[in-house]
C-alpha cells in the first residue's frame, strides 16, 4: 500500500483558517488541539476540520498547501463553502 498525503484546513476558534499537510489528518488535528502543532494554532484554538483533500505524493499536497494558503481570505471561504464543509 503506498502512503496517501493529505492538505487540511482547521477552523479555529477566532474564525480563521490554517491550512497544511500530513499523511495523517486525525493524528495531525489532535496534535494541533493538544498545543503542540503549528505555533499559529497554538494561539488560534482548532475548532474542527473544514477540508481535506489526498494526494499520491507529498509535492503535489505541499503544491496544493501553498496555492491555499495564497488566496485571499474571501477566495478560501468561497474555496471552503464549495469544497468543503464550512457555512457561516
């Protein structure tokens, strides 16, 4: 079985958005809950998981990672409400 990679966004508490990538998400979100992922997520609590997408290799997630995180924070919110499961 080949290892699958993993971009996710996290909603936070503060009602921004953090995005990155893993090979995996769950293990992942729970280390950002716990206080020991992200320096952003240590001061902007994760409130739960908004989107997720695989990919077979980790240039293609750290790709897709940083398309994400360039766009405006209105183009994630559009991105997020169509891909993913976000609703104001």
């Amino acid at each position: 079985m080949e290892k699958k990679y993993y971009i996710y966004v996290i909603l936070t508490a503060d009602k921004t958005f953090y995005c990155g990538y893993t090979d995996d998400v769950e293990k992942r979100f729970e280390v950002h809950k716990s206080g020991k992922g992200a320096k952003y997520t240590r001061s902007h609590k994760p409130l739960k998981i908004v989107y997720t997408a695989c990919f077979d290799t980790k240039s293609e997630a750290m790709k897709e990672e940083c398309r994400i995180k360039s766009l405006s924070r209105i183009d994630k919110m559009e991105f997020i409400k169509k891909f993913g499961n976000y609703q104001e």
